[in-house]
C-alpha cells in the first residue's frame, strides 16, 4: 500500500507520498511535493476560552448545514503534520514551480527534516517583493541554496519531460518500477518561454503517479501549454486518471479545460480559494466528482492493489455523505468512499 496525503494548505499545494515499497531502505521512501502553510503557527487549543470554543464549533455546525464545511479556516502546517505520522526524513522533494504558494515554509522544513534529493526542472524566476506580502524572504534564499547545490546532503536532480532514471521510475537493476513517478512536462522549449509569472505556471511540473491502485496526476499550476505539451507525448498515460490534483488549485484562470476530457478522473481534489474563483462548472458539466479540502480538510489515498480507498480528516463531511464513520485509518482520519481500481491503471 501506498498513502498520499492532499494537504489543506490554504491556497497552495502540499502533497505527501508514502511509497509502499523502499528500494534499499528500511521503511517507505517519502516524496514531497510543494511546500504551503509552512510558517503557520496552529492555534493552541488548551488556551483558547471554552465559550468561544463552543461557539466556533457552533458556527462550523451551522456552515456544515448550510454546505460551506469551513476547514480553509482550519488549515494545517506540513511540518507538524510530517512529524505527526512519523515521517522523519525526506527521500526527494519536487517542486513544481518557483511561486511562494508552492515554497511557504521551505526553509523550517530544510531545518526540520534531512531531505536527500530535490527534483529541479530549469524554469526560473526573479526573486518576488516581499513587501507588504505573507511570504518569508528566508524560504525564497533557502530555495535558491538548495537549487544551486550548496546545501549540505542534498542531492539536486535535473529532471525534464520523458526522463527515466533510478529510485523514480526505475529499479535498483534500472529495469522499470522504481517509486512510479514519471515526469510528464516541462521540457526544453516550455523552459525556455517561461520568461514571467503566468508562463512560469505554464512550464510547472507535471507528474504522474503509477500508485498501486491507480494513476494519479500532479499538475501543479499547468497551463494551455503545457497541457498542449502533454496532450501530445503523453495523452495515453494520462488518460482515464483515477485522480487529478485540480491544476492551479482549481481556480478558473486558464482558458481551455479540454485535458479533462483525456484524464477523465474518477475523483478530483480542489484546493482552498473563493468560490467564485473555481471551475466547479468545468468539472460538473462532464459529471466528475470533486472534493474539496474547505470540505474535507485533508484527504488522504489509501492506494492498494484493488483500488484507492479515500479517507478525509472532516468527519462531519463524510457523515453528510452516508460514511462509515467507524472505519478510521491510523492517521486518524474517516473514510469516504472507494474508487475501483482501473482497468489502463499501471503498477
């Protein structure tokens, strides 16, 4: 079994990877891929007065009810949640693309946890105004010493669209298998247009993930592009998805949403943003199911031979979708629902 856990990080991506399988290694690889939420300083809950305890959860009660669950006010940091289900290093961390929304809280997670290779692509970006702003200028120079290679026992990796190598979709004998990632964009000429913000989006990082039970895709904040790019030279890969990480947290800022008819996913994950800046009407139009994590909180993959079984930290979600709330996995988490294992799904 392999665990992935979608992190409610507020408006930014945080995904964990637990591999089932650690090729020369005691325990499971674990990949991590972006980085939100990171400087959050969670609430001290012995601290806080009991009346506005019972009225916030009151008012939780109450937005439940009324469909809005409320947990993008209930976010979690990734580094309290990494040492909360034992992960107590990191075999690869992927960033996607160089926006502060994917690098919050880069540096106390370098100081944090020994990370033993960072997936680089290429793209760059000059370095932002931290005036005024909720980012830290610490984690931008801490991503520049890592990126440059002059971080002590951190291996950086250039990785491009197509590339085979060991421990990634590879085996120890180079045969294919490895941890079942394939990177799928950018390549040489998405790089090489990535000349400001928005075309920085579009040359993201693209993986795919050949889980146990079935394919998941990680965009990060692709673009028209990219998917272009995709479409192309991986629009078999990439078809019938059992699950999609929605591209750029699923906000409707890009123009053309045609990739869904190739992916296709049985299940998509939504970040947090305002409601009317989600492209809910792109995925309901073609009746794919999505979750949220203002519904869910964290969602976390359970991926198995047979399947994926789908467990959310919002219990209250999950009874309002008829759940079996007595089935609870070790994080602690309630499970959702199954999604049956694909027939094109590759292990």
């Amino acid at each position: 079994m392999s665990t992935i856990h979608f992190l409610n990080v507020g408006e930014g991506d945080c995904t964990l990877i637990q591999h089932s399988f650690a090729t020369g290694a005691a325990g499971r690889l674990t990949t991590l891929i972006d980085i939100c939420n990171g400087n959050y300083v969670s609430p001290d809950e012995s601290g806080r007065d009991p009346t506005k305890r019972m009225v916030d959860e009151i008012l939780a009660n109450f937005a439940a009810a009324q469909g809005n669950f409320g947990m993008a006010k209930k976010p979690t940091n990734p580094i309290e949640y990494l040492a909360k289900v034992g992960v107590s290093s990191i075999f690869r961390f992927i960033l996607t693309h160089p926006d502060m929304d994917h690098l919050d809280g880069f540096d106390g997670l370098m100081d944090a946890f020994p990370v033993g290779n960072f997936w680089d692509s290429g793209v760059r970006r000059a370095k932002p105004s931290f005036e005024g702003g909720g980012y830290s200028e610490a984690d931008w120079d801490r991503y520049v010493t890592v990126r440059d290679g002059s971080e002590k026992d951190t291996h950086v990796m250039s990785v491009r669209a197509g590339h085979k190598f060991k421990f990634a979709n590879l085996g120890e004998d180079d045969k294919a298998g490895g941890c079942g990632l394939h990177v799928l964009a950018p390549d040489k000429d998405l790089i090489d247009a990535a000349d400001d913000d928005e075309s920085v989006n579009d040359a993201s990082l693209m993986l795919l993930y050949r889980s146990p039970g079935g394919k998941i895709l990680i965009p990060g904040d692709a673009h028209d592009d990219t998917w272009a790019h995709v479409l192309e030279h991986h629009g078999e890969a990439i078809r019938d998805c059992s699950v999609l990480l929605a591209p750029h947290h699923g906000r409707h800022s890009r123009a053309n949403f045609d990739f869904l008819d190739t992916v296709n996913p049985k299940l998509t994950l939504f970040g947090c943003a305002s409601s009317e800046h989600l492209a809910y009407d792109e995925w309901s139009r073609r009746d794919l199911p999505i979750i949220t994590n203002n519904q869910a909180g964290n969602i976390i993959l359970e991926s198995v031979d047979d399947g994926i079984d789908v467990y959310v930290q919002n219990a209250r979600f999950a009874n309002a979708h008829g759940a079996d709330l007595t089935r609870i996995n070790s994080f602690g988490d309630t499970y959702l629902r199954s999604l049956a294992k694909e027939v094109k799904a590759a292990t």
